[in-house]
C-alpha cells in the first residue's frame, strides 16, 4: 500500500479494538468509517500495531484517507498479529505494560470499538485512571449494535451495589454509531479552551 504524505496530525485518538472481525459485518464497516473519519479531521490514529481483525481494518482506512497511524504493539506479537508495517510509525515494546503506557501517552482521546478481552481490560483500564483523577482524556465507548450493553449494564450493577460510589463516578461518552464518534470527541476537546478569566469557573487557590 502506499502511503500518502500525512500532515502533522492536530492531535491523535487512540482507537481500542479486537484482532478479529466479529460476526457482524458492521464491525468492521465501524472501524472502516472511524479510521476514514480521524484522518479526514486532520487528527492521529494511535493504535495495537497489528494489521489483522478490527485493529488493521481501523489503521488500513486511516492510512487510505491520508491520515497518519502509529502503532505500537510489544514483541511478542509482531508475528501473531502480523504487524502492520505500512504505518508512518511503528514502534516495538518490551511487554504489555510498556504498549499500554505508550498508547497511553501518546493520546489526547480513547475509543473503544468492538473487541475481546484485551479491548475490555484496556478500555477499563483508562476507565480506571480518569475515576482517580489520573486524567481527564475523553474516552469514548462506541456501542455499535448494543455490542457493549452488557457491559454497561455490569456498570449500573456496581452503582447499584455502590461499588461505583456517587464520588467516585465514571465518566465516559457513549454512541451508536461510528459517525458520532468525532462529533463527541470534538466537543469534550472544546471545552478545554474555555477562557481562564472565564466568570463561571470558580478561582482555586
């Protein structure tokens, strides 16, 4: 494939997603439409490094419509996953962790797409570190064909219990469908630029 000279992307979205296509062929028409739309916003795509499932179909769409990937993906998975070679970055970790801190790092947003339990424990993760003030990234769960019901719904269990106590919220954005994803992405990164003499936020000393 050859890859079209990518600007100096705006910001970058990490996109979270299964090596595998699913049943349904909406999946990966998902992850088509989402890696076309981060490129087309002049945005990143950071990413698992591999080029097959969802994962290589999100990069692969990205690279087509002239947008820049990075991917990382830990050594013992070059091979596995048949790592995506064709990304304008591509970079090889000693181990999970050191992938996890990198796409981490590297991103201004998180979206998960379909995937197994490696998409859910990564999704949970970010989860996790924005409920303890870790950070206030937008991550975004996109509920293509209610594939993510069940899991929300084990998050209204936990309220429930007050497992998830009222301090100690969740904080995430949900959608249906690929197209909305930007849309929210974009409007959380705008309320960062809220002037700072702005009246309506209190001073903190």
């Amino acid at each position: 494939m050859a890859i079209e000279t990518a600007a100096i992307p705006k910001r970058r979205i990490c996109v979270y997603c299964g090596s595998g296509d699913g049943k349904s062929p909406v999946y990966k028409q998902a992850a088509t439409n989402l890696g076309t739309a981060i490129a087309k916003a002049g945005h990143g795509l950071v990413y698992g490094g591999g080029s097959l499932g969802l994962m290589g179909t999100v990069a692969r769409a990205a690279l087509e419509a002239g947008g820049h990937v990075a991917g990382i993906i830990p050594k013992f998975l070059v091979e596995r996953e048949l790592m995506l070679r064709d990304v304008q970055e591509m970079t090889v970790t000693e181990d999970m962790h050191e992938r996890k801190m990198l796409m981490y790092e590297k991103s201004d947003a998180f979206v998960a797409l379909p995937g197994g339990i490696g998409t859910l424990e990564e999704l949970v993760e970010q989860l996790t570190w924005a409920q303890l003030g870790q950070h206030n990234k937008p991550i975004v769960v996109a509920n293509i064909a209610d594939y993510w019901k069940p899991f929300m719904m084990l998050l209204d269990q936990m309220r429930a219990e007050t497992f998830i106590r009222q301090k100690l919220t969740v904080e995430f954005l949900t959608v249906e469908t690929a197209e909305q994803i930007m849309p929210a992405i974009e409007t959380e990164w705008a309320k960062e630029d809220v002037p700072s003499g702005d009246p309506s936020i209190p001073d903190r000393f």
